[in-house]
C-alpha cells in the first residue's frame, strides 16, 4: 500500500486531482487482486489438479476415478479466485465508500456459493456412480434419493443466494416461506407439480422430444413435439394434437416406443388359424414332396433318421400308424416357417424368432410367427408383416392343410341343396 500511496503522490505532483488520483489508485489495486485470484486459480486448476489427479490414477480404488472423471475437484478449485478477491478487496478500497465494497463482496460471496453447491452436487453424483454398481444396491431406489438432495440441494442454495442479495437473513426468509406456502401451493400447484415431474422425467431419461409414445387413457399416440414444465404435447398419427400435464406421465403409466427404435428390431407377432381337421401324419410320398423344397430337405431327413432310429429301438413298425412316431404335416409346415423366416433379410435372426402353436380354440390352431424385423419405419413395417403373411397363406395348402375360416353367406349357399328339377 506504500507504493500505491506513493504513485498516488506522484499523480498528484504532476497536476492530476487528489480525487481521480485516488481513484486510478483503487484501479490499480482492484486489477492486481484480480491478477493474484486468476493466478491461484490457474495453480489450482492446471498444476495441483493435474497432479493430484495423476496420483489418483496410480491407486487401485475405483471410486476416487469417478470423483474425479466428474470433475468434482475442479468445482470445488472454483471458490479459490473469489474467496481471494472477497479478503483481498477491502484493501483495494479501503479509503472509498463501503457501497462499492459491499457489491463486490456480495457477488463474490454468490459465485462461492454457486461454486459450492456445484461442488456438493457433483460429489453425490459420484457416490451415487460409485453405490449404484455394487450388486447388493441396484435394487434400492438410490437414483431417487439422489434427485430429491438435488432439490433440497438448490432450494436451500436459491434461499440463501436471494439473502445475500437482498442482505437479510436466510432465515427470515425461510419463515416467511414457511407462513405463506400454503397459499403458494395453493395458486402454483399444477406449475409445482409440472416443474417437479418434467424434473423427474427428464433427470429419468422417460421422454424427450422426438419419441413415439402411447397413453390409450388420454388419447396419445403420436410423436411428442414439446415437452415444457406445464404440458407434454404429442402429434397423434391422425395429426390431432393432444396435450397432456407431465405429472399424469409420472402417475399414469405410458408406452414409449424409442427403445424398441434404439434397439436390433421390431417385434411381428402375427398368427393364423389352421383347421384342425386337416392335419395328419406325412406318408412317404408327402415326405417326398415335401423334400423338393429346399428349405425343407434337410430338417426331412434329420429328422426322419432321428424317427427311424427310435422306432427301430422300440421295435414300432414305421406302417403301423397308432403308438408310431412319424412325422405331420402341421410340424413340417412349422420347421418350413421357420426356415423360411431365418431366410428372409430383413428378419433379424440375433433376436428371437420362432414359430409356435398356441391353445386351439374353436376356432382352430392358432399358429403364430414372432420375429423382429430390421425395418422399423411404420409404412414399411407394415410391408414386411403382409409380404411374410401374402407367403404363408398361399404356402399353406402345399402342405395339405387348410386356414380356418368361419363360414359366411356364400360357403352356406354352397353346401346347401340343390333344388330338384
């Protein structure tokens, strides 16, 4: 301060006012206060941190890697700079009015507090990191815990950072809040709640603009164009628009179609119903024919081998149809789809892919075909599932069996008698 006192003498000598002198002065001072903060800073950030970290990476424990992967420390280094500019200031301005010092101090004393709670949040993200991969905790609602210290976290922080600025005490405030919350929950309660679950749905990863999502209750089945505190809005596929308030997604449950685009396929899960009366056991020239198709030969004999060895084992002569093993033409039609549906391109065979006899009904064997399709796009989705069915329903009296259909008015004509001449 020697130095500043004597360049300010020597401001003077040269005919400059004691005022603005004084005020260069405090320039002067303020500016090298800042150089020393920004100069801690950059120790903090590029050398200590650096080194710090280094050491870090030598040790065998896994969780001080993720403090630091999330840069817990370097939000804590941020407090250095405005802890150093708040002691340091008043020296600076030591000889003005304390309205000027009070200003710098209260914005320094908002940005350490901001430094601070960024700090406190980062590190309970990284013991949430840390405690939810361990086995015995993946079950326990962790992620949930950790939202609502994110909100106490920043609703305590706000409380304090609008104290310091309006200079009361926190807790004054605090009391007043605490008399009028029922009115305030009152008149903002669909904003509260709004803000509290688009919270929740986005801290949850559960919607984002651009997803498909179905809630049948509210009449939603579209792609979702906004998502705002108050209101989700979805573009139904018959371009209606619905609107629907974020907690009604939290509460109620909802359909979102985007894993099944983020994933290898989607799902057909289709069945036709074969008349029953018309399957049977294959006799050696249904075999035979049945061998002519390519996808087909070599399940044929596989399994006719596999037959054969059995009924050779236990003596069951293969022309004797009661207790016989033999093949029918309903299971060769099936191992025929399901070859047939391995074949297909567009049929992703890393997921599954079957093809199964659900329970009959009176309206014959359902026999239903699930794969996923690589085509995920609505309209040629839809092309895929009919191009596989135009196949199956043309294919199926190849092999001697008929598709279920109830009777109409035309089948009735048909059988009915003619009159006599």
């Amino acid at each position: 301060m020697e130095i500043l006192k004597s360049l300010d003498r020597l401001l003077i000598s040269w005919g400059m006012s004691p005022s603005l002198a004084d005020l260069l002065d405090q320039f002067i001072a303020f500016a090298i206060v800042l150089i020393i903060a920004y100069a801690a800073d950059f120790i903090c950030r590029k050398i200590l941190l650096r080194f710090v970290s280094h050491l870090v990476s030598k040790t065998k424990a896994t969780w001080d890697d993720i403090v630091f992967d999330r840069k817990v420390m370097i939000h804590l280094s941020r407090v250095v700079a405005p802890i150093i500019i708040t002691l340091l200031t008043p020296t600076a301005f030591a000889d003005t009015s304390s309205s000027t010092l009070d200003i710098i101090v209260r914005i320094c004393q908002v940005y350490i507090l901001v430094s601070v709670i960024n700090f406190i949040n980062s590190f309970l993200k990284a013991v949430y990191s840390v405690y939810s991969e361990k086995e015995q905790l993946r079950d326990r609602p962790l992620k949930g815990l950790l939202q609502t210290a994110q909100i106490a976290l920043w609703f305590i922080g706000a409380i304090i950072i609008v104290a310091i600025l309006i200079n009361k005490s926190p807790f004054s405030l605090l009391a007043g809040l605490g008399a009028s919350a029922a009115v305030l929950m009152l008149v903002f309660k669909d904003s509260i709640m709004g803000f509290v679950s688009g919270v929740q749905l986005s801290a949850n990863d559960m919607l984002k603009v651009g997803d498909w999502i179905n809630m049948p209750k509210y009449g939603a089945n579209g792609i979702v164009i906004e998502v705002t505190l108050i209101t989700v809005k979805v573009r139904n596929w018959d371009n209606t628009i619905t609107t629907i308030p974020p907690y009604l997604l939290v509460s109620d449950s909802f359909q979102n179609w985007r894993g099944m685009f983020e994933s290898g396929g989607r799902r057909v899960m289709r069945s036709i119903n074969i008349d029953m009366t018309s399957v049977k056991f294959c006799t050696p020239e249904m075999l035979e024919r049945y061998r002519k198709i390519s996808l087909l030969k070599d399940y044929i004999d596989e399994t006719e081998q596999v037959l054969n060895a059995y009924n050779e084992e236990n003596h069951i002569d293969n022309s004797v149809l009661v207790n016989g093993r033999r093949q029918t033409n309903l299971g060769v039609f099936r191992a025929y789809l399901l070859a047939y549906l391995k074949s297909l391109p567009v049929v992703n065979t890393d997921l599954h892919c079957m093809v199964r006899q659900l329970q009959p009904t009176e309206h014959g064997i359902p026999l239903e075909l699930y794969f996923f399709s690589r085509i995920k796009e609505w309209i040629p989705y839809e092309g895929v599932q009919s191009d596989v069915f135009d196949h199956v329903l043309a294919i199926v009296p190849e092999f001697d069996l008929r598709v279920f259909q109830t009777p109409s008015g035309m089948d009735v004509q048909k059988l009915a008698p003619k009159p006599a001449q």
